[in-house]
C-alpha cells in the first residue's frame, strides 16, 4: 500500500509541475519557497545532535513557542530546527524563535525525494510535530532512519476524525511508527488510539497554550483613557457584524474605540472598506496612527495581537460566527482582559469547556446576544471585575502540559 501511495504522488508530482510554475509566475502564493519544500536549500552547519520541531502554520508556532525555548534551555546540546508549512508561520517563526532557532526552513513535501534531500541535510535524532499532522512518506522515512517522532498538543476534531475513520487502514500504518503522541485531552487520547495509535505510547499532556506568563508590553497608540474593544482574528463577515454593535454601543457610551485585527492581512483592503462604509474613522497600526484622532485602529502588522491584547478592556474572538472553528482566547486571558466567542468554536472546544465554567468568556449565539454581553462588560463595573479576576483561575488550573512535554522529550532522547 505504501508503495503504491509513493508511486502515485510522484507522478501526480511530476504531472502537475508544468502547470503549476506556469500558474505560480502569475499567483505568487502558489510559488513561495517551492525550492525549499523540493530540498533544494543549502545545507545548514548543524551539530550531530538535531531536535526537529515543525509547526505548519501561525497557531502552531504560537503553541509550541514556549515549548522550543524551554528545549533550547534544557538541552543545550542539540541545535534546534524548526519548520513550517506556510508563508505565515515562517514569517512568525523568524520573528518569533528566530533567536534560539539554528535553521527555519519549509517542511518537504511529502515526496520520497523531497523527503531524502530534507533528512540528508537535517538529520535529526528527534522529531517533535505540533498538533497532529499525518505525513505517510515523513514518517516512513524517519522509522527507517530509527529517527523517533512525536506528535505534541496533538488534537483531532470530530470531522477529521469521521474522515480518518474511513481511512483507518491508512492511517494507523503511521501512526504506529510515531515513538509517542502527547494529546491534548482524554477524547484526542482515545480518537488518536481508536485510528490506531499504540496505547501505551499515547497520552493525555494537556494544552501548551496555557502555559503561557503574561508580560509587560509598552503598546504605543495614543488613547486618552479611552475604552478599547479589540475584535481579534476577523474574518469575512464578522467586522459587519462587530462594527453594528460598536456602531450601537458608541451611542451609549462614547469613551469606547474599536481595534479590528483581522485574521489575515491580504484582507486590509476589504477590512477597510467596511470600516469606512460604516462611516467610521480609521488609522492603520502600520502608520502609527492612534485613538485619539480615530474611532478603529486596523491591525495591519504581523506578530503583534498576541501582546496587544493588554490594551484592551476585553476581546471579541473572531473565525466564530462562520465555519473557522474560532480561534485561541487565551492570548486575551493571559492579560485578564475577559473574551467573547460566537457560536462556533469547535477549534477550541476543550478550552472553552474550562473557561465558561468562570466569568472569564461568554458565547454569544447571534447579534443581540453579542450586543447584550458587550454592554453588560461595559456598564457593569462590579461584574466586569468579576471576570477579569476569573481569567486567573483559567491559568492556575491548567498549567503542566510544558513540564510533561519536556519530560518525555528527555526521555525520548535519553533512550536513543
């Protein structure tokens, strides 16, 4: 079966290659480093000993941050390499962890001779992937090289899980060649195992996102004690939705701003278009413009919502009133800034499950709900305190999944 697999993807590869360097010399998104995820880079000065992290995309590289720098303390031994998949979260990934990184690079495609040319110039002893993501020839590929793998913060939602089911002999050929796979919860633990993970090498660790501090950032935009409400990773449809309460509320109380940080800046142009249908006034982040000579600051920067979260007096979380899944409230919960989610949130369903057992986040089924738990936040000075002093105990409960992950990583490393 896994040869078969090999064969076809090569020549899908091979087919398709024409067409695709035509297309990408006029669509750059389709281009980007596909030298890079072919091999073709120059190989880095790394030591015998190799910790692999990869993480596909910006949540990924969030979640993991804290972890890679805890593995760059721990073992000091081992230069650290990290990839991803998309432009985005290379670009977080530089800027993030480019620090205690060695080499950031793409993650091959998953062709044999994609995959050879990458573990030629790499050679890891460890390789540590975030959340979970099932590559057949990857993992092939390190099980010959008796290269353990390990999937960490691994997750599977309910769909995923219905369409792996149905590729259950498929799926748990790779799964059985992963050394360990972290979940986690209990029901990813039980998905994972039910695909065909060995039980006794898959385990609950919890979330890495909530083993996170917060910090001091000294955010500068003028506001003149204004109220700010941030609306965070929008996506098409939501800024509608947040500008006609905004646009209510301001009526009631005038002091409040709008910061509006959409989910992907190739959308600045539409995003400022609404805004500017909706008759407010607007400056962008990236022209330093400020709250006291506008109603809505857009977002345009990368890298940045995580900490300016602190700014504000709480937080819309957004990709939750379409089919996104909702995106990490915990970035506003670290600063006790309280959240509100729209109806969808299957991205975050675990998290969600501590946190509306507090005061810290509320769901918001439609647009007067929103509207009624925003003016709530905003007129009720003794319930608002309540819920930024439940933030905390999301923390204080939750906390260990960076500890257990390090431990078995050393462990991992221990049995080599």
């Amino acid at each position: 079966m896994f040869t078969i697999y090999c064969i076809i993807v090569t020549v899908f590869f091979f087919i398709i290659l024409p067409f695709w360097y035509v297309v990408s010399r006029f669509n750059s998104k389709l281009g980007y480093a596909f030298k890079e995820k072919l091999g073709f880079f120059t190989k880095p000065h790394l030591s015998s000993r190799v910790i692999h992290f990869h993480a596909i995309s910006v949540g990924e590289v969030n979640a993991v941050e804290n972890l890679v720098r805890r593995a760059s303390k721990e073992f000091p031994d081992y230069d650290i390499v990290l990839t991803t998949g998309t432009r985005t979260g290379q670009e977080i990934a530089y800027k993030k962890l480019g620090d205690v990184c060695k080499f950031i690079t793409y993650y091959p495609f998953d062709i044999p001779f994609c995959v050879k040319k990458f573990f030629d110039k790499i050679n890891p002893s460890l390789i540590v992937i975030a959340e979970t993501e099932l590559w057949p020839v990857f993992t092939n590929e390190a099980y010959k090289r008796h290269i353990p793998v390990c999937s960490v913060n691994a997750r599977i939602s309910d769909s995923t899980f219905r369409s792996y089911k149905l590729l259950k002999f498929f799926i748990k050929p790779i799964l059985e060649k992963y050394t360990e796979n972290l979940t986690q919860s209990k029901a990813d633990m039980d998905k994972l195992i039910a695909l065909g993970a060995n039980p006794q090498t898959t385990k609950v660790m919890g979330n890495l996102k909530f083993d996170i501090e917060p910090k001091h950032f000294d955010i500068n935009i003028k506001n003149n004690n204004n109220r700010i409400i941030i609306a965070g990773s929008t996506h098409s449809g939501e800024e509608e939705i947040i500008l006609t309460v905004f646009k209510k509320l301001k009526k009631e109380f005038p002091d409040i701003k709008l910061l509006i940080a959409p989910r992907h800046n190739d959308r600045i142009k539409d995003v400022e278009k609404v805004v500017n249908d909706f008759g407010f006034s607007f400056g962008l982040r990236s022209q330093n413009d400020n709250f006291i000579d506008n109603d809505i600051i857009i977002l345009d920067t990368m890298g940045e919502l995580g900490k300016i979260y602190t700014i504000c007096h709480f937080a819309f979380i957004g990709g939750s009133f379409n089919n996104t899944g909702g995106h990490n409230p915990l970035e506003a919960l670290i600063f006790n800034k309280p959240v509100i989610t729209g109806p969808v949130k299957f991205n975050f369903k675990d998290i969600y499950k501590y946190i509306l057992l507090t005061n810290a986040g509320s769901v918001a089924n439609n647009v007067d709900e929103l509207e009624e738990q925003m003016r709530k936040l905003l007129s009720d000075d003794e319930y608002y305190t309540l819920c930024c002093s439940d933030c905390k105990k999301i923390f204080e409960t939750s906390r260990g999944a960076l500890d257990f992950s390090i431990n078995e990583i050393r462990n991992i490393l221990g049995q080599k």
